[in-house]
C-alpha cells in the first residue's frame, strides 16, 4: 500500500510517499512544496497544485496529515491551517481518505518519545527508511507522518484479526 504523507505549512510544505509492506516500509519518495514569496492565497494554489500532481503520478491508496499545533502566534496557525486545508483537498478531489496524526503521535511512532526534536527525527526516519543521506526536516517529518501512519494501519488490521 502506497502512503502520502504531508507536513504542512505555507511557505514549506513536506511531503512524502512510502510503500509498506507487513514488515516494512520503503521510501519512493520524499520532498518539498517551496511556495513562492507573495499573495498567500497564491501559496496556496500551488500546495494544491503539486500535491495533485503527486497523487496523479504516485497513485497512493491512502494519506496522512500533521495536526495543526497552536503556538503562539495566532496568524501563522491561521496560515498553517489553510496551507493543511489546501493539501488536504487536493487529496480529497482524488477520492484518497486522509487521516490526521498528532505532532506528539507522529515523534512517539517514529523516535519512541513525543517530545523528540527535529534532529531525532531526521535520524530515525533516515535509519528506518533506509536512506543515503538524511533528509531536510520538512520532507523528514512528512515521511515520519506517512510511518506513523503505517504503524496505525498495522495495529489496526492486527486487531481487526483477532
């Protein structure tokens, strides 16, 4: 089963494709969405433009997301919030369910703790997916939503066996 998985945001937006097995995951691939300086609604077209295109030449079955976390700053949340929305659409329109994954749930499946940083996840995402070198943080934080994903999907068709 092919695996989208998506870290949102306005002016980088991770995104990733894993393929997993019963015992495995592979990565096919791993980026990031780079919006251009401007308009934010037009940042946001282009999120929903290569997500499509993503979906399009990948064909993944399904999709996860990162939650919105609130910080501080109420605007770049609104931002992010929008810059989920668009991704999120784009792989609605393609008929794909998409499931959401806290910031927490996404570092505990991956490093074994939700309070990991950034560095941590880069590592183990690196190790897990077999990778030559370690990804940028964005495209690492996609693929470690995509594995968490994975490792739900797992657990629940193991439970759904008994």
């Amino acid at each position: 089963m092919r695996i989208l998985g998506i870290d949102p945001g306005s002016r980088l937006t991770g995104v990733a494709i894993i393929e997993g097995g019963d015992a495995s995951s592979k990565c096919i691939y791993h980026g990031v969405i780079r919006t251009p300086e401007g308009e934010h609604s037009k940042r946001l077209g282009v999120i929903f433009e290569e997500v499509s295109e993503l979906v399009a030449f990948y064909q993944p079955q399904e999709a996860a997301v990162e939650s919105v976390f609130v910080n501080r700053n109420v605007m770049s949340a609104l931002k992010l919030g929008q810059a989920r929305g668009a991704a999120i659409c784009a792989v609605v329109v393609a008929g794909i369910d998409v499931t959401e994954y806290a910031p927490k749930a996404v570092k505990q499946a991956v490093v074994g703790r939700g309070g990991a940083d950034k560095a941590q996840v880069q590592h183990m995402v690196r190790m897990i997916c077999n990778l030559d070198v370690e990804p940028s943080s964005d495209a690492a934080d996609a693929l470690a939503v995509a594995l968490c994903h994975h490792h739900h999907q797992q657990t629940r068709d193991r439970l759904a066996g008994l």
